[in-house]
C-alpha cells in the first residue's frame, strides 16, 4: 500500500515519506518470517525461506530507502527475491537437491557393492567347499569301486563257478570308477584362462 500511494504522492516529501514506509513493511515482513524458522519443520529442506516482492520496482524501492536489507535478510535466513530472482533461485536449489540426492544415491551404491563382494567372497568360499566335498566323494567312489573290484568281485565268480546261484546266467554287474574331477573357481582373470583353455 506504501509503495502505491508513493507512486500518487503529489510532492517529493510525500513520495520519500511512503517509500521509507514502504521499506519498513518490507523489512517487518522480512523479519516476522525470519521468526518463523519454516526451514526448521522439515528435514530435508534448505535454511532459509524467500521473501517474494511480486515486481523489481518493489525491490528496487525499498532498497533506495534501506540499504541494509538483503545484508540483514541473509542474518535472518530470508532471502528477498523478485520474479527474476525467484526462477534463477529456484533452479539452484532444485539443481542443489539433484546433486545431494546423486551424493547419497553414489554413497548407497558404494556400501550396497562393499556387501555384495563380501557375499560373493562367502558365496565362492561356500562353493569351493562343495566342490573339495565332490572331490572325496569322488575319491571315496573310486577307493569303493576298487575294493569291488580287487575284492567283491573275485568272491562273487568264484561262488557262481562253485554254482551258489539261481541262475547260470546271472551276472554281477561291473562298476566303472569317475575319472572326473569338480572344476576349481577362478580367482584371477589369468586361473580363468588356464580353466578354460
């Protein structure tokens, strides 16, 4: 209201006397705000709030009569901005939030891949058990067919020869040992090579 009716004063006094009014509302408005602390009810939400004056001649004006008022706007957490100022700030803060949300996002990935390789370590050291566990049963199959072999066997024909069976043409059958053994894990690119060549 100060700052129109300086515009229709009809003489210079008038005029300063309305815009120094002016730039009292502007700097009451500007510390009721301040007072307010709106930053502090959120928790991710910057520390300051704006103070919009809807064209650049009410900044411009209140500032001809108060020079101080943005220097004590930044002491109070308030920012005066006009509809210029306002969409530059706002592009800043919104660009502020993006790299904050890219710094947390890159902190979560870092941690979530520091728990994905001690999972692979576990998985590899489980799996490297399983295959150590193939290689005796392996090794505890062939020890096995052999004793078939060296031992069963032997008094299994010399009972048929001796006719201890039903049939004369049953069979004991033959049990072939594994000649296979479990592939080991690569741990380096160069035992990858050596696997799979």
């Amino acid at each position: 209201n100060a700052y129109m009716e300086a515009l229709e004063s009809p003489d210079e006094n008038s005029r300063v006397m309305q815009l120094t009014a002016h730039a009292q509302a502007v700097r009451e408005h500007m510390r009721k705000l301040g007072q307010k602390s709106y930053w502090s009810q959120f928790d991710n939400a910057p520390d300051f709030v704006v103070l919009f004056l809807p064209g650049e001649s009410f900044f411009a004006a209140a500032l001809e009569q108060d020079r101080d008022l943005i220097e004590d706007g930044m002491k109070s957490k308030v920012i005066l901005s006009t509809p210029t100022t306002l969409i530059a700030l706002l592009r800043v803060v919104a660009m502020g939030w993006q790299h904050e949300q890219l710094a947390e996002n890159s902190q979560r990935i870092s941690e979530a891949g520091k728990d994905l390789f001690e999972r692979f370590v576990t998985f590899s050291d489980h799996f490297s058990r399983v295959g150590s566990g193939l290689d005796k049963a392996i090794d505890s199959f062939n020890k096995a067919v052999g004793s078939w072999e060296n031992r069963v066997m032997p008094g299994a024909r010399k009972l048929k020869e001796l006719g201890a069976t039903k049939s004369a043409n049953a069979e004991v059958p033959s049990i072939d040992p594994i000649e296979r053994i479990a592939r080991q894990l690569a741990t380096s690119d160069n035992d990858e090579k050596a696997i799979n060549s």
